[in-house]
C-alpha cells in the first residue's frame, strides 16, 4: 500500500484522503465499474437485512480488489449482526490495516470484542479509539469529536 506524502501512514488506493491527517493521496485510483455493481448489489442485500448474502457478495469483493475500506465495514457490520463476532473483529482489524488512524474502526472492534466477551482486547481498542479521536480527520466539526469521545467513553465504562 502507499505511504502517505505527508505523515508516512499507509493509505488504501481507493481510499483518497490519509486517514491520519487527511491529506490528499497521490496514488488514489476508483473502484471499477464491476466492483462498483457488485457494491450496489451487496448493499442492496445488506439494506433487506440478507447478510449471508451481503456478506458472500463483500467476500468476493475483498477477494476482486482487497484495498476496498467499505467493503470490510460492510462484511464486518453483517457478520456482527450474525453474531459471528470473532470472525467480524478478524475483517475490521484487516479493515484497521487499510485506515490505520480510523477512531471509529478501533471502536467497531471494541464493541465487537465486548459482544465476544473480550474484555481486555475491548478496553485497549476503546483506548486506542479515544487516543485516534484526537487526530482522527474525519470529524467535521469539534462537537462532532466531542460526542465521538463521550460513545467511547460510555463503552469503556460498561467494559
Ligand atoms: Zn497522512
């Protein structure tokens, strides 16, 4: 994967910002048509509430093109809601791989870690969450951070 221009972090090369700091990647290239229709045809599944169907459609995705971030989301959020929780932390932490300075994706495993009754591997990815929430660029706003804080925060407390 490429290094980010700017603070040397790993970005996807569908992804078009750094998930650390934000700045543009040079090495940015779309998704293809294909796996374009395949994502419509998974969310569409997803959206009825198929995950066994979404979830083999991301699978062959992630098998077409592995640097696809939603694609792990999406195949994590149906394994959790089918509550094959060890598996859906496997995908985030490989989703983790691809947007190394994500908040949200260390909280996604903290919570994942919780349901599969982790409680240390929780507590440390809800840590690392908060300590990313400083940095993390994808919040528009300081009350948009402010209230990301205060989710984690309640999951660490019921940790
Ligand atoms: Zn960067």
């Amino acid at each position: 994967m490429p290094a980010c221009p700017s603070c040397g972090g790993t970005i996807a090369r569908t992804d078009s910002t750094c998930s650390y700091c934000g700045s543009d990647n040079p090495a940015y290239r779309p998704v293809s048509a294909d796996i374009d229709a395949m994502m419509a045809g998974a969310m569409g599944a997803l959206q009825t509430g198929n995950y066994t169907a979404a979830g083999k459609l991301y699978r062959q995705i992630i098998q077409d093109d592995p640097e696809i971030y939603c694609a792990y989301f999406y195949l994590g959020h149906c394994l959790s809601q089918l509550r094959q929780y060890e598996e859906a932390i496997a995908v985030m932490q490989q989703a983790i791989t691809l947007r190394p300075g994500s908040s949200a994706l260390y909280y996604n495993v903290g919570v994942l870690s919780q349901s599969a009754g982790r409680s240390r591997e929780a507590r440390a990815s809800l840590e690392q969450a908060l300590k990313l929430a400083d940095t993390d660029p994808v919040f528009a706003t300081p009350a948009d951070r402010e209230e990301f804080r205060q989710r984690v925060r309640g999951a660490l407390r019921s940790a």
